[in-house]
C-alpha cells in the first residue's frame, strides 16, 4: 500500500544519506580502492527500498577512477547532486508539482507509457533532428531520438531500451519528418516523450534553427538546469560554427571566438571537418554540462 512505500523511501533516503555523509568525512580518495561490494550494496539497499533509478547511478560511480583524469572532481559532483536528490526528497511535499514528478522519476518511480499516452498532445510534423545508441550499466542497450515540431519548435526526447537484444518499437529515420501527436512526461522541464502514431511523410529537415552564439545556448542552458537540477542531457542547435583541431581534439568557435569543446567520434570528427572545409556550419548535439556530444 501507499504508506507502507512511503516509508521504504524514507528509509531509503535516510540510508543515503548516511552512506553519503560517511564518505565526504572518510574523503573521496578512499572511493578508489572500494570493491564492487561497497557498490553494489548501497545500490540494493535503494531496490529493495523502491528507489531502483538511484542504483545503476550510484554503480557507476565505481568506474570514474579508471575513467578521467580529474575523477575526484567528478566523484564530487556527482555525491553532490545525490545529495541534492535526498535533500529534494526529504522537502518533497515543499517543491512545485513539476519538480515533485521530476525527482519522483529520478529516483525510479516512473509514469506508466499508458498513462502518458492518454493525455493530450501537440499535433505536429515532427522532424528526427539527431540520435544516440549506447549501453548503460546493466549491459542494456538504449536509444536517444530528438525530435523537433516544425510549428510547435517544441523538441522531444524518445527514449527507448533495447532489452535481451529484442530491438526498438518504432525505427526513427534521422532527417525525416514524422506527423503524429507528441506527449511529454511529466517533468519540471519536459523532454521526455511519446509519439501517438508517428507517420512518415516522406519530407525530410530543410532547415533548423538554431542558437546564433554560444553565449545564447549558455544562457538557455542555465534556465533549462534551473527548472531541472540533474539534467543530464541538453539538446542543442548551433548556428555559426566553425569545427577546429586544437592539439587533436575537437573544439567548435562561434562568431564571437567562443569555445565549446567537443566529444565526437573520430568518425564524426573528420566528417565535420570535411563538411565544414574551414567555414562556420551548424550543428546538433547533446549538452552533458561539460562537453557537446556531437551527434
């Protein structure tokens, strides 16, 4: 019943913020030599506590130190927004229903796709703006694809897992454009969402409009993550860029010779740079908060 999930959570929290706690008085350089176990443990406590999207985050945790250079940096800013989700939780009942439903589906209390698909959403023509295939902790296989309305200018983000190697519902076309009514989940700032129906009209993109000036993606950056702590992912159009290699890595300068610094596969790299020939070009991605993911 509700209460008795009430207070699993509460307890989950509260062990949280503890295991926490003892780790910023222990210092962040004991997380390098910790086992799988000290891991892996906390992760099953939130399971069993009914806060399973905490774990596979907390699990990745352990990969950090193999991982980057500045790993205590990141390791810190990483405990940080946990603690951030636990002082957001303990206050619940305080915050706006956007940001409640937000941190519910952080913590792993997700929307049903029936209840999403119910509501009512915008009709639109829907062009597939960029994609991006990964694998996450748990080995499953999942799939990012950004949408944008041709009318509406909203962008959706679908997300799709690719579970025992069974495939994806519905196979996405980057360039096409797709008719079909979109409905978000309920977020504090909505990108996650469903396509009831999606036709392929057989047009593709033409044109897509984008921040003129790295300085205008920032500023709309910082309202997107002042409506949303954790988001992880910000999509992102950028006009009047020129790709440029500096000591081997990629870089985009705007207009004004801001930098944005690039993640891109060697692949996509010499691509850009190919398309590009020196001139400013535009340009999708993701936005992790560090670095543009190139897409």
């Amino acid at each position: 019943d509700i209460k008795k999930m009430e207070k699993l959570l509460k307890k989950g929290i509260a062990d949280l913020e503890i295991w926490l706690a003892d780790i910023i008085r222990q210092g962040i350089a004991t997380t390098e030599g910790q086992s799988y176990s000290f891991w892996q443990d906390i992760s099953a406590r939130m399971v069993d506590t009914k806060l399973g999207g905490l774990g596979p985050r907390i699990r990745s945790l352990q990969l950090l130190p193999s991982a980057y250079p500045n790993w205590p940096e990141r390791m810190l800013e990483e405990l940080a927004n946990l603690y951030l989700m636990v002082s957001g939780f303990k206050r619940l009942e305080e915050l706006p229903d956007s940001l409640q439903e937000q941190l519910l589906r952080m913590v792993g209390i997700n929307t049903k796709k029936s209840e999403v698909l119910v509501q009512e959403g915008i009709e639109d023509e829907w062009g597939v703006i960029g994609e991006f295939e990964g694998v996450n902790i748990d080995n499953a296989g999942f799939r990012r694809t950004w949408l944008r309305g041709k009318t509406s200018r909203k962008i959706g983000l679908i997300l799709e897992y690719n579970y025992q190697n069974r495939g994806y519902d519905t196979q996405w076309k980057v360039g096409h454009i797709y008719a079909g009514e979109l409905v978000y989940y309920p977020a504090a700032y909505p990108l996650r969402a469903l396509v009831k129906e999606p036709v392929d009209t057989g047009s593709t993109i033409k044109d897509l409009k984008g921040f003129p000036t790295a300085e205008a993606f920032r500023i709309a950056y910082a309202d997107a993550l002042a409506q949303h702590p954790w988001l992880a992912e910000f999509p992102c159009c950028l006009e009047n860029v020129t790709p440029v290699l500096e000591k081997g890595k990629l870089i985009l300068v705007d207009q004004e010779q801001k930098v944005i610094p690039v993640h891109a596969t060697e692949m996509n790299t010499w691509k850009v740079m190919a398309i590009s020939g020196g001139h400013p070009i535009k340009v999708f991605g993701e936005w992790t908060g560090e670095v543009f993911v190139l897409l």
